[in-house]
C-alpha cells in the first residue's frame, strides 16, 4: 500500500509546488498591473495615450522563466483584480441545487437538504413493511382457507283444499251437491266430491321429481277407543304418479277426487251387523306428496314428504267433513357453504407474492446494513484522517453558507481543495450534512469552491481498488 501511495503523493506534492510558484507569478503580475495604473494616473496624461486594465495584461504577458512551458488559463476580471484561475476543478456557472438521495424537503440556498433517513429510520421503515407484509399473508391465507360462499334456497308451500257433498235423489233437498262447510244426512249422501291443489315454489332453478297418489283408508275403533281400532282397510283413489322436472322453479297438483261415500258406508254398517259392534269409524282421504331435488349450489337434496288429508265419518245419522289440517302456506330455507376454488386461489397466490415480497426485503435490509456498515467505516476513517491531518486549516461549520452570486467550482478530491487553501489562504469550512455525507467549502468573494464527500462513492473507490 505505500509503495503504490508514495508516486501518487509525489505528483501531489509537485502539483501543489507548482500552482504555489503559479499563484506566486500571478501576484506579481497583479503588483505590475496596480503599478502601471497609479503611473498612468499620476502622470495625467492625455486620454487618448491611456490604456485600461484589460489592454496592460493583454501587453503584460506571461513569460517568465518557471522551467516549464507557459499555461493558458481563463481571467476573470472582478473589480479591477485578477482572480486566480482554477482550471483543473468544474466550473459552475449558475449555483445548481444538488439533488440529495436522502432528501424529500425543498432544497437551501447551499444545495443541501437539512432532511436525512438515518440508517435506523430505514431499517425501522423496512421492518415496518416486512411485518405489514407477512400479516397481508397470513390474512390472505387465512381467507383462502375460510373462503366459504352461503348459498340459500326459500321454497313455499300453498294448498287449498276444498269438496262438496252430493245426496241421492230425493223430495227434500232440490240441489245435487252441497257446499262445503255444512251438516250433511248421511242417508241421503251419494258420494263426495274433493279438490286437492297443491303448489310448490322455490326461489331458484333447480331439477327435481315430484310423485303424488290418493288414498282412502276406512278405519273402525270400538266406540270411545280410539286406539282400539277393529277395521282397517286402504284403497286407491288415485295411483300414484310421477313427475320429472329440469331447470324450473316449481310445480301445482291440482286434481278432482270423487268418494263413494255409499260403498264405504255399507261395508262399515255390514261389519258392525253382523259382530253386533257398537263403533266408531271413517274415512281418511289422503293426498300424498313427495318431491325429491337437487339444487347446483346447495350441498343437501331437497326433500318434501307432505299428507293432505280429509276425515269423512261413517254409520252417523248426521255428519261433517273435516280436514284434519288446514290449509298450507309455509316457507322454508336451506342454507349452504361451497368454497370458491377461484377465489381461494387468488388468495393462496396474493400470500404467496406476500410473503416473497417480505424475504426479499429482508435480504436487501441484511446487505444494506452490511454495506452500510462499511461505508460509513471507511467513510468515517477518511474523515478522521481528514480532521486529524488538515485540521488547522479546517473549521467546524453548523450552518451551510449561502451561495447565490458567486461563481461555483466543484472540487473533486480533499487534495484539490486543500491545493486551493494553499493558494488563496482562506480557511476550510466542514459541514456536516448528515452521517454519511460532509461537505468541505471555500469562499472566496465572488468565488466558492466545494468538495462533497459521501460515504457511498468511498465504497466505490474502495471496489474499484
């Protein structure tokens, strides 16, 4: 390392003793010009013999002996002063404002920004993020897992029923048949006339069978025992029928039952005669109804079994048909959970990204706390050197001088500046921007020279080597 250090602290040494002789050659330069005008003015001499500032140094050239050939440079001209020419720095014309990486808030007249995220704050803000992240996930997953759609299906149920009674022909009642809901002759009754209508409705499509049949049991009981029953016979007033239905929402059974009223009455009133039975005894008509469904959205089938019945009594001198149950008009609700394959996917995938999204952050905070941790050693070791070697030429500095007129130049290296120190003899000011960044400053009237130094392009020059 300090075989390589010692040319290049050679040509430093030598670059810095030449531009000193340089400023020395401009001084005298300078004198001789002040001269030359305090002469022209104490002479008084005619106008038209009188030469400027600008015509003397255009005659005054440069030609001393300094071992090596003359170098052009750019005068500039402030207040009848050459000032000295910078020509291996950048010039900037008009004050620029640096754009700091650090920074969000509006930029001083210095071109630095009083705002910086510290490393901690960047470490908190990417923890901050990593945690929001894997909560997404684990809230994802969670709704990938629970992703339950409720499906409902109402169905309602109406009947009606309704019948009529019709007597024999006889000199005492003129009308064949009587309405519902009255006291009937049981001698006079010839057959009884019933409508069953029955509908089903349901909220959706939905493809089902429906079977239905009707059925008159005559039942005989010793008189008062009602469970005591002596006589029990089942006939068919309607085979049953079977209906298949797709895509629809319901169905009506509506048909016309006719009871032989007379023909269950004899075969009643011939049991009782011939074992001499004191009995009670009727006829149950029965509507059976069964559906049977099934819904593409609801997990259970759908099932119905309903009995619509009337009871007509039998061997009575007078009687009424009663239905056993009242009319129906009920609804019913089926509930289903199925899980969204689509949608549980979605979720599965947005964790997924969720949770990639938060290792990859937590690699990049592992390597920009490693890097950091470098930068900000070497940086950190530069400066110290700095402050330790030069700093009797440099001083602390809290506030940023303001640069709006003067002429900017951009220094590139410590060195550079330090050669400039040299040279105008003005102190060095640091000012810390934040704790990876400094900034070294000259000002020089009209002039401002700047050296930037941050610990990301050390860590540059450092891979570099």
């Amino acid at each position: 390392m300090n075989n390589n250090e010692s040319p290049r602290r050679n040509r430093n040494r030598n670059r810095r003793r030449n531009r000193h002789n340089f400023n020395q050659e401009n001084l005298e330069n300078n004198l001789e010009v002040t001269k030359a005008t305090e002469t022209i003015k104490d002479d008084d001499i005619n106008e038209n013999h009188f030469k400027s500032v600008e015509e003397i140094i255009s005659e005054e050239v440069i030609t001393k002996d300094l071992n090596q050939e003359p170098v052009a440079f750019e005068e500039t001209m402030i207040n009848n002063q050459v000032l000295n020419p910078m020509n291996d720095f950048e010039v900037v014309k008009e004050p620029k404002e640096e754009i700091n990486n650090y920074s969000e808030e509006p930029k001083t007249t210095s071109g630095f920004s009083s705002f910086h995220f510290s490393l901690g704050t960047r470490v908190a803000l990417s923890l901050l993020i990593q945690l929001l992240l894997i909560a997404s996930g684990v809230i994802f997953l969670a709704l990938a897992s629970n992703n339950m759609i409720v499906h409902n299906f109402l169905y309602n149920e109406t009947s009606k029923l309704d019948y009529q009674v019709c007597y024999i022909e006889n000199d005492f009642f003129p009308e064949e048949c009587i309405p519902s809901g009255r006291q009937y002759v049981a001698n006079l009754i010839n057959h009884v006339d019933m409508n069953f209508n029955y509908q089903f409705n349901g909220s959706d499509l939905f493809d089902f069978t429906y079977t239905y049949s009707v059925v008159a049991t005559t039942i005989a009981n010793e008189r008062g025992q009602a469970e005591r029953i002596l006589f029990d016979r089942e006939d068919v007033l309607l085979a049953e029928r079977t209906v298949q239905v797709n895509r629809e929402t319901g169905f009506i059974i509506d048909e016309d039952i006719r009871v032989d009223y007379r023909y269950f009455n004899n075969i009643i009133n011939n049991f009782r005669r011939e074992y001499v039975l004191l009995l009670d005894s009727q006829i149950i008509v029965t509507l059976n109804i069964r559906v049977d469904g099934v819904h593409p959205d609801i997990a259970d089938p759908i099932q119905v079994n309903r009995d619509i019945t009337f009871e007509i009594p039998l061997s009575e001198q007078t009687l009424d048909v009663r239905m056993i149950h009242e009319d129906i008009n009920s609804s019913y609700v089926m509930h289903s959970e199925n899980e969204n394959e689509l949608l549980s996917m979605i979720y599965y995938a947005l964790a997924i990204l969720s949770f990639l999204i938060a290792f990859f952050l937590v690699i990049r905070l592992i390597k920009l706390i490693l890097k950091t941790s470098s930068s900000k050693t070497l940086y950190k070791k530069k400066l110290d050197k700095i402050i330790r070697e030069y700093g009797l030429v440099i001083v602390q500095t809290k506030s940023v001088p303001e640069i709006s007129d003067q002429k900017l130049f951009e220094i590139t290296s410590i060195e550079e500046l330090l050669d400039v120190q040299n040279v105008l003899q003005k102190p060095i000011m640091h000012i810390r921007i934040h704790d990876e960044k400094s900034c070294f400053m000259i000002m020089n009237n009209e002039e401002a020279y700047r050296y930037v130094m941050k610990a990301t392009d050390i860590e540059k020059e450092q891979e570099k080597k």
